[in-house]
C-alpha cells in the first residue's frame, strides 16, 4: 500500500508578550485580590482565636493564578488540547512561636498533613474572595491547633537532639512584578503540531509525542509581617519525544527540551525542527549500534551531559530540607536514611579545588539568552539572591528556605513552593583545558588502565523528558544509581574513532565522586533541565546549569540489566509501500 | 516484557453518584474533520494486523479498536463568582485482542492464588483527533503490544485451567455476535462559554447571603463523546452523543459537626433541555432553604420501620440492590455472590412490578436520560431489556460474556475509557400495574406504624448516592445516602431530620416492597464499577417499604468557624486596613 506523506509548512508562531520590565506603582494598591487578602489577614491576625488556645503568630496567604493552553500532538496530528484558568490560595498559618511552632511536625495520621489549599474566584470580586479566605483560614487555624498539640503531646516523651527554632525571623520585603503582560496561550497548539510533523514519515519510531506547556502564573502574597509581592512568571515548555526498538529489541528514546518565557525566545520553527530531526536520525543510528556489557574505567562528560549529570545527582545535594519530627519515633530512624549527607560536609572538600558552584537568581541571561532559575523573589517574599555554595571545592552553606536547620540556620531565600530550588547553577572552573587537551588526558587516564578506548558521553535522560511515565525511565530499566540513562555515549579510541552505544546505566555514582573529578574544560556550556530538589526524582523545575565538561577517573558504565521486549509482529505502517 | 496487570481492588464499590469528569472545547474544538475516514483508517489497520497475528503460533482470533473522542467545555462558580473553566478534547483508544478461542481466551478470570488478574484493558493510548499518520501508528504500536500481553495472560489462564477444580459451567469467555455497520454524523458541542459563566454567577449567588454555607459550587457543563468502533467480525460502527448538566452542590455544618450536603442535577442530551434559569433559581433557593432547616434538624438514631421512598431514592435503590446483581458476568464469577443466578423464574417482587434495561429511550416525561446509546462498547446493538416481568425475574444484562442459560449479548458490554467492558446497567425503568396517591402510600405508611407500634416512619425524599458489594466474601450490603429525610409522625405531621443512612441486604430488601406511588421520577448519574464510571439513569415511582433499616450518617467534630463571615465584618476590616494598623 503506499501512503502518501504530506508536509505541512511550517507555520510561524506568534509573538503574543508585553514587555516584562516592572512597573513602578503602589504595591497592588489597586487590586481587589490584594485588598481582600490584607483584610483578611488583619482580621485573622486580630480576632482569630479559639478560647484557651494561642492565636496566629505568623500568617500568609499565596494566591496562585495561572492561565494556561496546553497541547500534544504527535506526527502533525493534535492528541489532546486544554485551556483554562485558575486560581488557588495557600494558606500558611502559624501557631506558638518562632521557636517552637505547629510546623516541621508529621502526624501519625494523615488528616493533618493535608496542605491547606482552596480554590479562589478568578472574578475579582471582594466579597466572594474575603468569604472563602476565612473559610480557607478558619480550616488552617484548626488544624494548626491540632498539629501544635499534637507535637507537643509526642514531644513529652522524646528530647529533641538539636533545638532549631522552627522557622527564623526576617525582615519584611515588598516587590511588585506586575507588567499586566499576557501570554496568548494559542500558539501552543500550532507548535506541537507543527513540530511533530517532523517526525513523519519515520518508520523507525514506534512512538512519539509533542508536548507543549503555556502558561502565565501569577503569584500574589502577602504576610503578617508586612512582606507582599506580586508576580508574573510566563512559562512555555516544549518536549518533543519519541521512542525506538533496537534490531535486537531494546527500548530507545530521545528527547528535546526546551523552556522559554517568551514564544519569541524559542528558536525559529525551522531550527526547531531540525533539532527533532536531528534527533530522529540519532535514536535512528542508536538502533544500529552495538552494546558494551560493561566498562569500569575514565569517562568525559560534556556539554547536556555534564548539565544533567550536575542536576540529577550534585544538585539536589545542594538542597537543605529539615526533617519533621515524627509521632512515631520508627519513622524518625527511617528518616534518618534519607538524610542529605552535604549537611554534614559543610566546610569540608565535596568538589576538586579548580570548581566554584553558586546559585544565582539574579541573572537575567547567559549569552543573551535568559536563564531559568531567575527570580525576583522566593515564595516566602524574601528577595532573590546569589548564593555561593561551593568555594574552591569547599562546601560553603545549602540552598535554604525559612525552615531553619541547624547546619544552615538562615534563609538563602530559595523557596520554590515547599521546598528549596536554585535558581540558575553555575559551575565555575578555577582552571580547565582545551577540549583537546582534556581528551589527551582522558585517553592517558584509560592507557594507564590497561585500556584500548575511553568513554565519552554527550546526552543523558532527563527527569521531565520521559515519553511513558509508567515505565520508570528510558528503556525500561536502563536506570542505575540516581542518574537516568546515558542515551548519547561513545566509545572513542585515541585516532579519533568513536562508536555510538545505544544506551546503557552508570552504576553507583554519587555525589562523593564528584570530589575526586579529575580535570574539567576551560569552557562552559549552558543546559536547561528538568530540575528536582529530590534526589529519588519527583516534580521538576527548569533550572539552567552552566557547567564545563567533566573527566571522572574511575566510572562503571554498563548494558542495562532488562529484559529486552521482542520487535513488533507486524510491520510499522510506514514500512510498507 | 510486560507484566500482569495489578487486580481491581477487592471491594467492588458501584456509586451511582453524579462526579465531575476528571477529563476532557467550543473555541478549541477541531471538530472531526477527516471523521469520514477514521472507521476506514481502523479497519485497514485492523485488518493489516490481524493478517499477521492471526498466522502467528498462538494466533489472535478476535480484534477490536474503539476510539473515544471526548470534547469538553467546564465552567465553574462559586459564592457569586467564577471559579473555574476549562475546555478540552482528546481522543483515546481501546484495544480488545484476543488469543485462544472464544470457549477459552486470554480474558478468563484467574484464580485467586495466580493473582486475580483483571479484564482491564491497560490505560487507554492518548490517539490523534486528528492525522491519518499519527492514527496508523498508535494503532499499530498498541495493537502489537496488546497481542503480547495476551499471549502472556493466555499462557497463565491455560494453566490456571489446569491447576483448578472445575467452577465455572461451560459457557465459554466470549459471544459471537452479527457484523453491525452504523454511521452518525458528528454531534456538534455548543457551549455558550460567557453565558455558563454568567450562569454559574447567578446560581451560586444566593448562597453568600447565608453565613452557615461552607461550600456551594455550581457546575456547567457540556461534553460530546463521539466513538469509533471496528472489529474483526465486520462491525464498523460510528456514535456521537452530547451530554449537558447543571450540577449545583452546597454544604453546611449543624453545630454538632455534621456536614450536611445539598445537591441538585440537571441533565440533557441538548443545551435547550436545560431547565431556564426561574427553575434553576428555585431550585437554589430551596437549597438554600434546606440547608438552614437541615442545621436545626432534629438528630434521628438507628431505625429499623416502615418507610416510604421519592422516585428518585427508589431508582438508587433499585439500581444497588437489584441492577447490579442482575449484570451476567457476576453469575460466573467464582468470587461473586451470584444472589439471582438461580432465581430465573421465581418471582423477586411484588407481582405488580416490572423492570426494564432500555438504552434506547433518550427521553422520560420533559427529562432526557443520560444512560441512552446505540451501540453498547462492544459493537452489539442497544435493546430493552425486560429484566423482571409480572414481578418474575427473566432475564440478566448481557455483555459478551456468556452464562449458563445466555449465551449472547443483549447490547448492555460497557465501559469507560482504558476499561474492558462488563455488563452494567443503562437506563433502569421501573414500572408498576398498580399504583397509589402519595396520600394513599402515606396512609398506609401510617397504618404500618400505628400496627407495629412505632411512633414515626421515614420519608426519603433527595438523595447523593449509594454503593453496594456483590462479592461473597463480603457481606452483600446496600447503602443509599439520602440528603433529605422527613420524619412522618403518627398524626400525619412530617419533620425535617438528619443523620441516617439507608442500609440493608438484598432479598431481605426485596421481600419489604409493598407499594407503588403514581409519581415517577427520573434519577440521571453516574455509575462506577469495574469498567470504569458509565452514565446510567432510573425512571421509578416512589415506593412504600413496610421495613427499612437506618443507621447514623458520618459526622466530623470539626467546629463552626470561630469569625462571622466577613460581611459581617468587612467594614471594620476596611476601616483598620486604611488606618495601617494591618502592617
């Protein structure tokens, strides 16, 4: 049968974004939200109290609008399209003291660790909004009270090992980031079709799939200490993903990621589909290509993969979350486990002495194009700022939130929702090489081992760029340690030779390793990701990470352990014809 | 390779309860353009790969590709204001492939000790709405899948077979059923998104002036499911059905902690059979009026007494006690309490009742019903069901899973999305030769106090829901959660009351039947079972029960809010804001 394989042109995508620059006007003086949000709160702050029982000390509300468009299409047919918008108020409400409070507590029932959410009119009308914030904060008072006693009631019979007050005091900040921009949702639909007719005419994918994001979130806060804000974080996010069988069956899949604030940030529909393209041809050749079983020796990451080495396995170490005291001490030692260990690295060498790592919010872009990971301020309303967190290889403090712990009691004002997020990742290297020198080097590195070839590798998974959510990761296990699976590896010899592995594991590599890192280059590469502050994977953030190559002296790479499913029965459609 | 799926939870729960879709456009809609050639698309697909597997070791002898298209337009409002909207379309696809033969294939139930397994098709695969290419190719990557998982369950049903006692009668796993070829035309959405929003404003606006309303949300909502069906026996099938409602939920708190829910639905197949907007406010105002009588309702403790149920209350009730134990595929589960199996013939209820399964009524009185289709999930043609004749029960809702005694299918296979299908209810119509006044059924109803010396029955007007449990492993109860109840005092009187839950057992329920009342109502809801949440209506009378049992609702012990609302109060608020004294 033959099938006739029709291109469609490539439409471009509209520019649809006011200006981002603030303007200057009274902190949301006019918004009906932000007046039925103070009026609340100072009367909650005033009057909210259950006889014998403590009132508020802190209270904060975030509202959290977003209008969103989101679209998925595959091989230049649209799978799905929604559109709509929301708005949702969170309500943080303290009772006790800054010492000792309801919070970083967990009950032994469930009931009281439900986050207090509700949804808010997206009208804004004052009286509609002041009625369901006192309903919202009448249901957090309560389960404040319930939550402080109930700490208290466990902690009759448990000493506390570290008295770390339970959030730390700052000064209040306000910051108005209103510009009344909009972001026309529409293109969305228009860009996951278009891009996934790049795939077409592919018989070699089994799957593939163009998922577009869009929206514009806007935050508005405000707190009993006199902090407020409001926020505009525009927000486009593009994966385009696709999947093949190896010849001999192996699950393959590859992907293109792609953040932008703006749709005229995005590359031109053209370069975009060369990219998918070029992607196509890369798990095309991948299929072809034959396994290692398994390599134990130098490997040289560079550029995506150096990036997403940083961010699956460094990174979420930079990360300080406390533990709650639990009701049930058993689940105080299980906890125990899942302790970050740079807590206890601070001061001491977690990198080699030629590398600096610093969070940094306030930089707008990185070779004039803008950076994920810039924020004016952080969801506690502090103002962003620049953390140094690792200093010539010495461990300096941990991103932070106002929860303090004891290894880093203040604030690095780095609250993204619940938990902490660097804002952009630099990884600066004090020295590096030439990237020939440092292939020379990893080629002497592999000699001295005895060996006839090195391992370099240039794509690994990503977090947020997986195409089947079910499965795990790429290719069903090809998962090791923490890190997703390397998807663009080689086998490069010293004449320059290099042989594509299609995919394979690294096993066991951690965080300590990254102090025995042995070289790195002179130049640095900016990579966006999928971000998560857990190590075990979790919701993602994109966060720009800017990072030399990397040359690790001693790494197991080996052949994931799965089965491998047979091919398909019947042919690919396209195949026939 | 892929693994068995995980078995459906042991507690078989069916609520026939109204609940927001979760999924699912009039600016967006891409309509079905190339809709013409979808059914052609599957079946050259279909054919392509059944050419294949059928030559294969452990060939595949059946192949069934539906895909659902659901379009979808929300709009949401609460207090007054708009709190939500959203529109959206996908399209998703469902495979039925199966290995063996139809007196033994890969969907036969497996033995508690192999892991029960389930009928489940695996998670339906999001498809194009639109593009020949993208169709052919998740058509072709899940038909391939599909194949593997079957000859991986048939392996372990052959052994299955082995290991086991004989259980089941030799009825077989599947029916034959005749080639049907039909062909809608796309139903078009038509929502008037500003005009809902101005709606759900309007409906939810009363509730703000009552400062003892916690909750109240009004839902607009409209959405078309259009289906494309293939299979290998010929059938190519395409439907197209609209959905409209009007969903209007409040809830107060009684200052001892018990929530106290209100609900009202509006359901249509068009935009225009949405009741206007004088109707949908007074039904609000009523609710508003409920929720204030229901907070100084007196308290009513467990009861066991005569009762009399609204049509509404009696078609959830028939539908938990009776319908679902009449679906075929719980009279050959090994698991399964089969309370009817062996009762064809023998009358189940008063001689002067009768009920129906008829999918193809779309309309009772000026109400549509929502449990209306052509053609069931499997391709069968939808008919009436006479289920209980003259009070004599004759006859099970069949999908194509044949029991002992029905062999065939009578158009009642369905399912949602992502779910194999199973015979469920459609629309359940009870009839009655003889019928009463409400005064008449209230009469007696007090006759049957005064006679048992009691000093009140109940009368069970609104209701939320139900669920029921078919299993034999665990006790077959019904609940139904009435939202209004009234007391009916021996000198005629009726009181408001709260707090009770109508429970009980099947047959003993059945045995307690005495009467119709000439006033029938239509209940329009949703249905979850194991193949996924259905829509499903009744059409009953009210009935007289000579013998209810009630038992305590849930309650919380969570207190009113401590602060009046702020409209009490908003001035001062205003008046300490501008004074600064907030920061």
């Amino acid at each position: 049968m033959n099938l006739a394989i029709v291109t469609r042109p490539m439409l471009a995508v509209v520019v649809l974004v006011a200006g981002v620059a603030p303007v200057a006007a009274p902190l949301a003086e006019d918004s009906v939200l932000m007046r039925a949000m103070r009026d609340e709160l100072a009367r909650s702050m005033a009057e909210l109290q259950l006889e014998d029982a403590e009132k508020p000390y802190f209270l904060a509300y975030r509202v959290q609008e977003r209008t969103y468009g989101n679209a998925t299409a595959s091989l230049g047919g649209l799978l799905s399209v929604s559109e709509g918008v929301n708005r949702q108020l969170l309500v943080e409400l303290r009772v006790g003291d800054h010492s000792f409070d309801n919070t970083n507590f967990m009950a032994a029932g469930s009931a009281a660790r439900r986050p207090n959410v509700a949804t808010l009119s997206v009208d804004d009308d004052y009286d509609t909004l002041r009625r369901q914030i006192w309903l919202a904060t009448d249901i957090a008072y309560k389960r404040a009270l319930d939550q402080l006693a109930g700490k208290r009631a466990a902690l009759q019979n448990q000493t506390q090992v570290k008295d770390v007050p339970d959030f730390s005091e700052m000064p209040p900040h306000q910051y108005d980031g209103r510009t009344d921009g909009q972001l026309d949702t529409a293109p969305a639909r228009t860009l996951a079709r278009d891009i996934s007719t790049a795939m077409r005419g592919r018989a070699h994918l089994s799957r593939s799939e163009v998922r577009v994001t869009a929206y514009l979130e806007r935050t508005w806060f405000v707190n009993s200490e006199g902090s407020e804000f409001v926020r505009e974080t525009p927000y486009i996010e593009l994966h385009a993903l696709a999947a093949a069988q190896a010849v001999d069956g192996t699950e393959l899949e590859d992907f293109v990621a792609l953040w932008a604030k703006r749709w005229e940030d995005l590359p031109a529909p053209t370069v975009l589909a060369d990219r998918v393209r070029a992607m196509t041809k890369r798990l095309e050749q991948r299929r072809e290509a034959a396994h290692i079983e398994r390599y134990a020796g130098p490997v040289l990451f560079e550029g995506q993969a150096a990036a997403e080495l940083v961010s699956q396995v460094f990174g979420p170490r930079l990360v300080a979350s406390r533990m709650p005291t639990f009701e049930n001490p058993a689940m105080q030692r299980v906890s125990a486990r899942y302790r970050n260990p740079f807590l206890d690295k601070i001061g001491s060498r977690v990198l080699p002495r030629f590398l600096s790592v610093v969070s940094d919010p306030t930089i707008e872009a990185h070779d004039g194009v803008t950076l994920w990971g810039r924020q004016s301020v952080d969801d506690d309303g502090l103002p962003a700022q620049r953390t140094l967190l690792v200093e010539r290889g010495i461990l300096k403090t941990l991103l932070s939130t106002r929860v303090p712990l004891a290894e880093v009691p203040v604030s690095t004002a780095s609250r993204w929702r619940d938990a902490p997020l660097p804002g952009s990742l630099f990884v600066t290297p004090g020295r590096g090489l030439a990237d020939e020198e440092l292939r020379e080097e990893l080629f002497a590195l592999a000699s001295e081992r005895g060996l006839d070839h090195a391992i370099i590798v240039r794509r690994i998974g990503s977090r947020s760029a997986r195409l089947d959510w079910r499965s795990g990761g790429f290719g069903g296990d090809g998962r090791s340690s923490s890190v997703e699976p390397l998807i663009g590896a080689y086998k490069a010899f010293p004449d320059g030779r290099e042989e594509l592995i299609p995919i394979a594991g690294l096993s066991n590599l951690s965080e300590s390793d990254f102090r025995d890192i042995v070289n790195v280059s002179e130049a640095t590469s900016r990579h966006d990701t999928g971000f998560s502050p857990s190590i075990d994977g979790g919701a993602t953030w994109p966060v720009s990470v800017i990072a030399p190559a990397l040359l690790f002296e001693d790494v197991s790479v080996r052949r994931p352990m799965a089965n491998i499913p047979t091919p398909p029965l019947t042919p690919h459609p396209l195949s026939e014809g | 390779m892929s693994q068995p799926r995980a078995p459906q939870p042991a507690l078989v729960q069916r609520r026939p309860q109204v609940r927001l879709a979760s999924c699912a456009v009039a600016t967006l809609l891409l309509a079905g353009q190339a809709a013409a050639g979808v059914l052609e698309v599957m079946r050259e697909e279909l054919e392509r790969s059944r050419e294949v597997l059928s030559e294969q070791p452990t060939p595949a002898y059946y192949l069934s590709y539906e895909i659902t298209e659901d379009k979808t337009v929300s709009v949401g409002g609460a207090f007054g204001s708009l709190t939500q909207g959203w529109e959206s379309v996908r399209r998703s696809l469902d495979v039925d492939l199966r290995v063996g033969s139809p007196a033994l294939d890969n969907t036969r139930e497996l033995s508690q000790r192999v892991g029960r397994g389930s009928r489940r098709f695996g998670r339906a695969a999001p498809i194009p709405i639109e593009d020949e290419e993208g169709l052919r190719s998740v058509l072709w990557y899940r038909t391939d899948a599909r194949y593997k998982e079957a000859i991986e369950r048939f392996t372990k049903v052959q052994a299955d077979v082995q290991v086991n006692v004989e259980t089941a009668e030799e009825t077989g796993d599947f029916s034959l059923e005749k080639a049907e070829v039909a062909s809608e035309d796309t139903v078009a959405l038509r929502a008037d998104r500003a005009g809902w929003e101005d709606k759900v404003r309007q409906y939810t606006a009363p509730f703000a002036d009552s400062g003892h309303i916690f909750s109240a949300n009004a839902t607009i909502w409209g959405n078309v499911e259009t289906r494309w069906y293939v299979n290998s026996e010929g059938s190519a099938i395409k439907t197209s059905t609209a959905y409209y409602r009007v969903s209007i939920q409040a809830v107060t708190r009684a200052e001892d902690g018990m929530v106290l829910p209100r609900s009202e639905q509006f359901f249509s197949l068009t935009p225009e059979g949405l009741p206007d907007d004088e109707t949908v406010m007074a039904a609000v105002h009523k609710m508003v009026g409920d929720l204030e009588a229901l907070r100084a309702a007196p308290l009513v403790e467990p009861y066991a007494g005569p009762a009399i149920l609204s049509g509404k209350a009696s078609g959830v009730f028939f539908h938990e006690i009776l319908g679902h134990r009449l679906e075929g595929h719980r009279q050959k589960g090994a698991t399964e309490g089969q309370t009817f199996r062996k009762m064809v013939g023998e009358a189940v209820l008063p001689e002067t009742f009768s009920v129906a399964f008829d999918p193809t009524i779309r309309r009772f009185g000026a109400t549509d019903l929502v449990g209306a289709y052509r053609y069931d999930n499997q391709g069968v043609k939808a008919r009436r069901v006479p289920v209980i004749v003259d009070g004599v029960l004759k006859n099970f809702l069949m999908a194509r899973i044949p029991i002992e005694g029905f062999p065939r299918s009578n158009g009642h296979g369905r399912k949602n999305t992502g779910f194999a299908p199973v015979a469920r209810q459609s629309n359940l119509i009870v009839e009655a030769s003889e019928t009463m006044t409400r005064e008449e059924l209230k009469a007696r109803l007090l006759a049957m106090v005064e006679r048992d010396g009691k000093d009140f029955g109940l009368y069970l007007d609104r209701i939320q829901g139900g669920f029921t449990i078919t299993r034999r492993d665990l006790p077959n109860v019904f609940t139904v959660t009435p939202t209004l109840v009234y007391r009916i005092n021996l000198d005629g009187s009726e009181e408001l009351v709260r707090g009770v839950n109508l429970i009980g057992t099947p047959l003993t329920a059945f045995s307690r039947i005495e009467a119709a009342g000439d006033d029938f109502q239509v209940f329009n809801g949703t249905c979850g079972a194991e193949s996924g949440a259905v829509p499903v209506a009744t059409v009953s009378p009210s009935i007289l029960v000579s013998q209810i049992e009630v038992q305590k609702g849930s309650t919380t012990q969570t207190r009113l809010p401590i602060l009046p609302p702020p409209g009490d109060a908003v001035s001062d608020a205003r008046s300490l804001a501008s004074t600064g004294e907030t920061r």
